[in-house]
C-alpha cells in the first residue's frame, strides 16, 4: 500500500516508492528504495521536495499516532541548478525528437540513393537547416542527443551527427551563416556513398581485409558521383569527395596533401573522425570524448588540421559530455549536461566512489558551478576501469526526468 507523506515524517527503513517533482528537480537517480542511511535521509530532507510516496508493504509506515517527525537536520538550501531543471528537460526533448525526425528524414535519402534516386537538394538542404537551428537554440542538447546511437541507426544518426558538429564548429571558426549551412549539408551528406557499401565490410567485427579496404575506400568518389546529379555547391561536394585524406597525404582517394585539401574537407574530417572514435559499434566500444579529444590531438599535423582541431576542441568544452572524471572526493563521475560559458563545471553524474571501492547506488546528480566543496581532479580513461553501463548511466540521466505515475486506486486513504 502506499502512502503520501511530506519529507519531515521521512525515518530510517521506510521504502521510498516514488518522488514529488522530476528527477533533475531532486536529484535522486532511482526514486524507488529502501531509506537505509542518515546521509540519504538528510539529503532528502534538503532536496526541496514538496512530498513522496513510500510502500507500507516493503518498508515502515511514519511515527504512529505522531504529528509529522521534526527533521533530523535543518534542511541546507539546495544547490541552484545552472539552468532551470524543467528548461534543460524542454531542450532535451526538444532535441530528441527534432533528432528523431531528422534520423528519420535522413533513413528516407539513403533509401532513395539505394533505388538509384538522385539526391533532392531542396529536402537535403532543408534538413540541414532543420540541425542548423537545432545547434543553434540549444547546441548542448543537440550535441548530447545525437550521441544516442544503436547499430540499426548508426550510419543515419551518424551523418545528423557530423551535421551537428560541422554547425557548432563553423560557428566557432567565425563562419558566415552562409558558409554554416554549407557546413551543416556538408556534414549531413559526406557519407552518401556508404549506399553502395557492402554491408558486410560496413559492419564487420574486426579488421578489414586489403580487398575490403580497398571496397570501403570507394564510398568518397562513389557518394561524390551521386551529388553531382544534384547538389551544385562545390564545396559541399569537395567535403564528400575528401573527408578522408590527411595532410601529409596518407588520406584516400587522391593521396592530396596540406593546401590541397579545402577548408569544409578538413572541417568534416574532424568532426567525421570524433563522431566514429566515440560512437559504440557492434564490434568496438566508443572512445569516451575526453580520451578521443587527447587521441585526436596526436593526429593533429599528419592527419588533422591544428587551427581547426583547436576550435573544435573549444565547442565541445574541456570536458565534453560524457567523460568520465575523478572528482576531490574520490568519486568518480561522469558528465551528463554542459551549460554555455560553464565548461569547466559540467553537470555530472557520481555513480563510484574509489575510496570505498563501490558503486553509489543510487548515483547522485551533481552540478559542479553549484557545488563549491566539490572538483574535477582529473580525466579518466574508461579503459581503465571495468564498467559496461556507462551509456546506460549516461543515457538514464537524460531519459529519466519524468515523475512515477501513482494510480489512484493504490494511494492510502
Ligand atoms: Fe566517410
């Protein structure tokens, strides 16, 4: 049976079923689970919480025949959040489902390529303008939705991805709004000629073969050829045409060198790069941003350009969504939300604490502009560490904001 109750009558051993107000708004990752420490019900108690819900049938019922209990603590404010809980909410599903169109949109064109269709210019340049103004209105949400990937979406979510990138990374570099919505096309079609890819050696688990490299490097020239019917922009089609060659001419399918690749090739390059290294495959995890971004800065001068790297490094922040860190307290924490001039103090998730060796169950939202007593100590490298759910962790904290729904016919009278 369950019971409303305000958070003054909260006492050790009761079942908490479910939280007034959204997750972002209490902090608590799970709102189901046994009150066992003071800790726990102090923070709840300071939380702000108006009310919530516990089950008489798995933990204690309040103090009998008592007036609501004196809380154990004098509830501390709580830490301001950087944005409004319910805002940062709106601009994530705002970015969800303008992502979801947008994988959607992007399914239908590589299936019309497949048919042996030419690109429609005015569709693919509207979609791009449709990510265009997503980054634009909220480019942290955009850029933490998009890297929501499974195997089925990969390719799809894979160019609104890059797309993304390229419009974030143009507005950095100081773009014309002109040269951003070449960028965002440029980002949204470099890949259009994975259609004619054998799927086989697009996906396989494990190390291509010369002849399947050898297929696999002719996706640039092969997409090329099939914006031409189309697309009329020439750097749109350079972009397609030389996302892969290095600068010290390692890159494929010319082998070109320095000056000779243009500033939009160069630009997908990076951002094409960041986005694979990142990305879960069926065959590989992800790189996690922080330790791509130190990765990729070894490639810079061979491979990548420095100045652009350098600026790309700037939109994504030190501590791009979804690394993991090691905080003063020694626990360890990933990031879950940035905020626009607060890239040095990320909201982040602690789901570890080293000192004791375990998990902290349920993880704890933090926000770090808010948290004074609390720091980043340093990066760290996922690969160090056995965790399998960090997407998971990652994926819940921007997935699980809405209140537990209590049934009428379940409530104690
Ligand atoms: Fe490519």
């Amino acid at each position: 049976m369950l019971k409303h109750i305000v958070p003054s009558q909260l006492r050790l051993g009761m079942y908490i079923h479910a939280l007034d107000g959204s997750w972002l708004s209490h902090g608590f990752w799970k709102s189901s689970f046994k009150l066992k420490t003071t800790a726990d019900l102090q923070r709840l108690q300071a939380s702000g919480i108006a009310g919530l819900w516990i089950d008489l049938a798995r933990g204690l019922d309040v103090q009998p025949a008592a007036a609501p209990a004196q809380p154990i603590a004098t509830p501390a404010a709580p830490p301001a959040p950087v944005d409004a809980p319910s805002l940062w909410q709106e601009q994530i599903e705002q970015a969800r489902q303008q992502c979801k169109q947008a994988q959607s949109a992007v399914t239908q064109m590589f299936h019309e390529a497949r048919m042996g269709h030419a690109i429609e210019p005015e569709q693919a340049e509207a979609l791009a303008e449709q990510i265009q103004q997503s980054v634009e209105r909220h480019p942290a949400a955009l850029l933490s939705v998009v890297r929501l990937k499974n195997a089925d979406t990969y390719t799809y979510m894979h160019s609104v991805a890059v797309s993304a990138l390229m419009v974030a990374l143009a507005r950095q570099l100081g773009l014309s709004t002109h040269q951003v919505k070449r960028a965002a096309l440029a980002g949204l079609l470099h890949d259009m000629g994975k259609v004619y890819t054998n799927p086989d050696i697009l996906n396989k688990p494990g190390a291509l073969t010369d002849e399947e490299f050898a297929h696999m490097k002719l996706h640039p020239g092969q997409g090329h050829a099939l914006l031409q019917q189309s697309i009329t922009d020439a750097e749109v089609l350079d972009a397609c045409l030389h996302h892969h060659e290095h600068l010290d001419g390692k890159g494929y399918p010319h082998g070109l060198r320095g000056a000779e690749i243009h500033l939009m090739a160069r630009m997908t390059a990076i951002c094409d790069v960041y986005d694979a290294i990142t990305s879960n495959r069926p065959y590989k995890s992800g790189w996690s941003p922080a330790i791509a971004l130190q990765r990729m800065a070894q490639w810079c001068g061979t491979h990548l350009d420095t100045h652009i790297f350098s600026a790309f490094v700037k939109t994504l922040g030190v501590y791009p969504v979804g690394s993991l860190l090691r905080l003063q307290s020694g626990r360890l924490a990933l990031v879950f939300a940035l905020s626009e001039n607060k890239l040095l103090t990320p909201q982040v998730v602690c789901f570890y604490d080293t000192y004791e060796a375990r998990r902290i169950d349920p993880p704890v939202l933090l926000d770090l502009s808010a948290t004074p007593n609390e720091h980043i100590l340093l990066r760290e490298d996922p690969e160090n560490w056995n965790f399998s759910d960090l997407d998971d962790l990652w994926q819940d904290a921007i997935t699980a904001t809405t209140p537990t729904c209590i049934p009428t016919s379940a409530l104690a009278v």
